[in-house]
C-alpha cells in the first residue's frame, strides 16, 4: 500500500486522514521537530503533508524517490522549495481557502484589542499598575473613520477588509496584483504604492505571503513611514516584518500597538529579543504588544477543513486525478 507521511504538527489520532485514504494509502504521522529529522524516514513516500514547524529543502526533496505529490495542508508554502519539487515533477499544492474566517476574526480581535485599549488596560490593571481608570490607555480614538490599510487583498485580507468596514472604517488596500475593479466592487480604495498606505493608514494588517517580494517588507524605514500613534498586525508570515523594528517603533511610542501572530522562527528562542521586551514590564511592549503562537488559523471546524482537504489532494495525486490548487 501506498505510504503518506505527516511530517510535522499533526499527531494521533489521524482519523481525518485516514478516512480520506482508506483503501489507498496508509498514513503515518511523522512529528518532526526539524527537517533533519526526516532524514531515513521519508525517502519512500509516495505523498507529504507538511505543515509549519520545519522546512523541506532540495536536499531533502531530491532523497525522495517516489513521491507523487507535497501538500501543504494550510495557505502559505514557503517553507518547501517548490522550484526544487517543481524540477523532480512534484506538484506542490496548497489548501487556500481554510481558515479565511478565522484569520480575519484574529486580525481583527487584535486591531480592536488594540485600538481600544484591551489589551493595555488589561495587562497594567492585572500587575496593580496606575489607576483603575481609562485614562491610561488615553487617548483613545472613535473606530468609525479610521483608515484600516490592508496590505495583500487575497481571501483572507478581503474578509478582513469587510470586516474593517462593519466597524465602520474607511478601508485602504495595497495589492499591485489585485485586478482593476475589485476596489470599486468591494467599496474600498486602492493605493498604487505601500508608502501612500503607511502615510494614511491609522491601523496595517498584513495578508500577503512570504516571497522574495514581500519578505522585509515592512522595516524600520517603512515602520517609521506610518502614522504617529498607528497600529500594526500581522497574521500573515513572520518573514514579512522586522519585529525587532516593531520593539524599537513601541519603544518610541511611533506605534501605540502591535498584534504578531507569526514569528520569523516558530518556536522562537527563549532569548528572542521580541519575547524578552513583551516579557519585560518596564518596557513599554509588555502592554502594547500582542503575541500569539501562530494560532490565528485555528478552530474545531477550521481544523477538520485543512485536514480533510490535505487529504482529498493527496487522494487525488495518487489517484492520477487533476489536483485543484498546484503553485508550483
């Protein structure tokens, strides 16, 4: 039978899975720590499902001797070399339209914890910290007519986007590969250049992917571009932004908030500069930073979806049907 290895992140039980592919493949779940530790293991897979605690490489996928396809079972694929699968003929898919909902709800939960102060008031009441009153969190501005700026308007910054606009901001998006007329059909407007977003925007949320493009994309320079007293949020990719320019902007007060659910290495380092500032309560990013563990995607439901349809696409490589959502 043929064999389909889970590399990372998914445990027993796999029923999901293997429910899908009963009767095709066995599946086994792997849970690596690092791409090293697939080594001997997976040389005979006739299909992967890699999620995000690890890599896969050239090396690695040039030891494969049989496999018919690599699926990422979420939207981002960055950590697989798909140009390097691309010329050993492996299809790498994605499963793109999981999780739209709940990454848009936690950009969200994160911009209005923010802007409202939530999350401040929180933290410095929790430690006895200054009075028992609003005013430490002052000044404190009206949602509605804020530009919410979003920067990549796939699936996922779109449900943001309409999100924004229930709460009655003016939204702004950067998205060159946008096409014309989405802005005009959603009620929102476009800016050609990412300055033009930064310089308006009095919140950013990131929906873009992780390439050679956007990777860097917002660093100090940028950071230093928005508005005095802005939010930044970032449930996109790690890579996307300098987060130790996020700590020095929070530092200078330049951003009143930030919201990160996604960190450049997952998991970080214990002595990541990012985690000791937030960790630190003299720092004023004990109170204004957000952190989350790359937990943005998840539901119950969201969580059955990414797996089920991981699974369908590998169902359909070993069956030599037509796969639905190849990027490479």
């Amino acid at each position: 039978m043929k064999k389909v290895y889970i590399t990372d992140f998914i445990a027993e039980p796999l029923e999901p899975e293997r429910k899908v592919l009963a009767g095709v493949a066995e599946v086994i779940a792997l849970e690596a720590g690092s791409e090293k530790e697939l080594r001997g293991q997976i040389e005979d897979a006739d299909a992967l499902m890699i999620y995000h605690f690890l890599t896969l490489g050239r090396e690695t996928i040039e030891s494969l001797k049989q496999c018919k396809v690599i699926v990422r079972p979420g939207v981002g694929y960055d950590m697989v070399d798909v140009e390097a699968a691309r010329e050993r003929g492996i299809p790498v898919c994605n499963v793109p339209d999981y999780g739209t909902e709940e990454v848009a709800d936690s950009a969200m939960a994160m911009a209005l914890s923010l802007m409202r102060g939530v999350n401040l008031l929180n933290r410095r009441l929790q430690r006895g910290d200054g009075k028992w009153s609003v005013e430490q969190a002052a000044p404190l501005q009206r949602l509605r007519g804020r530009v919410f700026g979003v920067i990549g308007l796939g699936r996922i910054g779109t449900a943001a986007a309409l999100r924004a606009k229930a709460h009655g901001m003016e939204v702004v998006f950067y998205d060159p590969y946008v096409p014309d007329g989405k802005d005009k059909a959603l009620g929102m407007r476009r800016v050609d250049d990412l300055s033009e977003l930064l310089k308006q925007a009095h919140v950013i949320s990131l929906h873009c992917p992780l390439t050679d493009e956007t990777r860097g994309m917002l660093g100090t320079a940028e950071i230093n571009q928005m508005t005095a007293g802005s939010f930044l949020v970032n449930t996109a990719r790690g890579g996307v932004v300098d987060t130790d320019a996020v700590v020095d902007a929070l530092a200078s007060r330049h951003l009143a908030g930030a919201g990160i659910d996604v960190l450049e290495k997952e998991p970080p380092d214990d002595n990541n500069a990012v985690l000791q500032a937030w960790r630190d309560v003299s720092h004023p990013a004990h109170d204004r930073l957000i952190i989350n563990p790359h937990a943005a995607f998840y539901c119950e439901q969201g969580e059955e979806e990414f797996r089920r349809k991981g699974a369908e696409e590998v169902k359909r490589a070993l069956l030599a049907e037509a796969l639905r959502n190849v990027v490479n």
